[in-house]
C-alpha cells in the first residue's frame, strides 16, 4: 500500500460523521430483517440510546427512507431508497468495472487480462487489455471474440438456452474453425465443455484458440444481461493446468462481485458443484 493511499484511507475514518454512520447502520439493520424492527429492537441490536434511535428514524421516515407498519411498531425500508437505487443502478457501469479490476488481477496473477464488451449476440470486442510486468501474450484492442473462440465463445454458447446453444452449435458443425490442432470441433467435445462452463461459472481454453491457454467469464448486470467479458490470458507454462481452476475462482468472484454492486442477483446455488472436466482431467486433452 502506498502512502499516499493509507493517508487517503486514514483521513476517511478519521472523517467518518458519527450521525450519518449510525443512520446507514439503522438503514442496514432493517434491510436484513425481513419483518423490520422495532425501535426497542434497532435501540438493543446497534447500542444506541434511545433519543438517537427516535431522531434518526424521525428523519429518515421524513426522508421516504423507512416506513413505520401502521399495523405494528416495526419499521422497514422506504420507498424514498427504490427510486435512489434506480439511479444507482443507471450509474454504475459494469463494463468500467471489470477494466478497473484487470489490472489488478494482472499484476496479482502474472497474466494478461482483458475486459470485452459485447457488440451483437455472440460477439465480443476487447475494449481493455491490462499487462503484466513480466513477458505476457499481447492482445490488440477491438479483438473480436466469437461463439467459437475458445474460452470466450464457450462462455457466449453458455450464455444461451442449452437448446438453443445446442442446435446453433449442431447447424454450423462444419463451420467451426480449427484455430490450432487442440480445438474442439466436434459438437459433442465442445457441447459438453459447454456444460461445464455452466456448471463451474467460467470458461477453459488450452491451447484451442492459439497456443497459450485462457480462462472467461460473464460479467451480468442488474438485470441479469451479459455486460462484459473478462479473459485471462498465459503462456502454458503461466497459467498452468493446475492453475487454471484458482484463476477461474478469481474472475467469477470478480465478475459477482461486480454484478452486485451494479444491483444483481446472487451467483446461481450449487455452480461450485464441478469444475470443467477438462481441467480436472490433466489427461483429458493430451
């Protein structure tokens, strides 16, 4: 951390309003009770005096912030935050996210990554590439991903409704380039990795689109559309077979992470059950 920063960090908390904090503490207190609290309750849950307590709801009920139930005592959240979400979600910018996390997850890993926009279904185009210090694969800006691009194309074929993903994969078997030898061009191979990418949460590319190896994953926004692309990119000897699950983890933490600070859902339950059996298998593409 540079001193710069931990001055910066320092400041804030040295800054901190006591008043609005403890409003922010109410407003997240109610948020995770589903029935609301009382004001005996929220006085008990966050040790604040009882005068404090009756302000701060007085003002943010005044604010359109929490409701009191007029069938009860218990407060909930207001209308007044729905309307200030709304303009939350218009303002933050998946695709600015993810180029903002690339360079940190660059410089952690030894890897280039790449953040992608998508242009038209089952199309990408690199808008950012961050580097590593280190020799790293070089990636040309406007680089156009498509559904049968390697790591990225298996995770645009996920994106779509198996069915679909199916029969667009089964119409064009005999268009499928064969980028290296290790591609897959055969529907069943590549159909089934396809699977597993829903399953696991990310993309696997070994040496199929050019001879290093690469990891992707969705990055969705507040209503759950695909937003952007990340890709991580390495020789076979930087990112390594092994190290290809832990580097998987790292982006769709990333890309959840971001979904939800732009007002999205939680990760899928149950997508952690496997890992793409290509990866499992060290064997498998030998």
């Amino acid at each position: 951390m540079s001193v710069g920063a931990a001055g910066g960090r320092a400041n804030g908390e040295r800054y901190r309003v006591p008043a609005v904090l403890h409003a922010a503490s109410i407003l997240d207190a109610i948020a995770r009770a589903p029935d609301g609290l009382t004001h005996t309750e929220l006085v008990r849950e966050l040790e604040l005096s009882k005068s404090s307590a009756h302000n701060l709801l007085t003002t943010l009920e005044s604010l359109g912030w929490v409701r009191r139930d007029p069938r009860g005592r218990a407060y909930r959240l207001g209308g007044g935050l729905v309307r200030l979400g709304a303009f939350a979600v218009r303002q933050v910018d998946a695709l600015a996210l993810a180029t903002e996390r690339t360079h940190e997850i660059a410089g952690e890993h030894g890897l280039t990554v790449i953040a992608a926009q998508p242009l038209e279904r089952g199309v990408v185009e690199v808008m950012s590439v961050a580097y590593p210090e280190d020799v790293h694969v070089g990636i040309a800006l406007g680089t156009r991903y498509g559904w049968f691009d390697g790591a990225v194309g298996k995770c645009l074929l996920a994106l779509e409704e198996p069915a679909d993903a199916e029969r667009l994969v089964r119409a064009r078997a005999r268009e499928i380039p064969a980028h290296t030898e290790r591609t897959l061009t055969d529907p069943e191979a590549l159909l089934a990795d396809v699977e597993h990418v829903r399953s696991a949460g990310y993309g696997v590319s070994i040496g199929e689109y050019r001879h290093n190896n690469a990891v992707a994953v969705p990055v969705r926004d507040a209503e759950g559309k695909l937003a952007a692309v990340l890709i991580a990119i390495g020789f076979p000897d930087q990112l390594t077979r092994e190290a290809i699950p832990s580097i998987g983890h790292v982006l769709r933490d990333v890309a959840d992470a971001i979904t939800a600070e732009c007002g999205g859902g939680r990760a899928p339950a149950g997508r952690d059950a496997q890992d793409p059996q290509n990866v499992a298998d060290p064997a498998a593409k030998e």
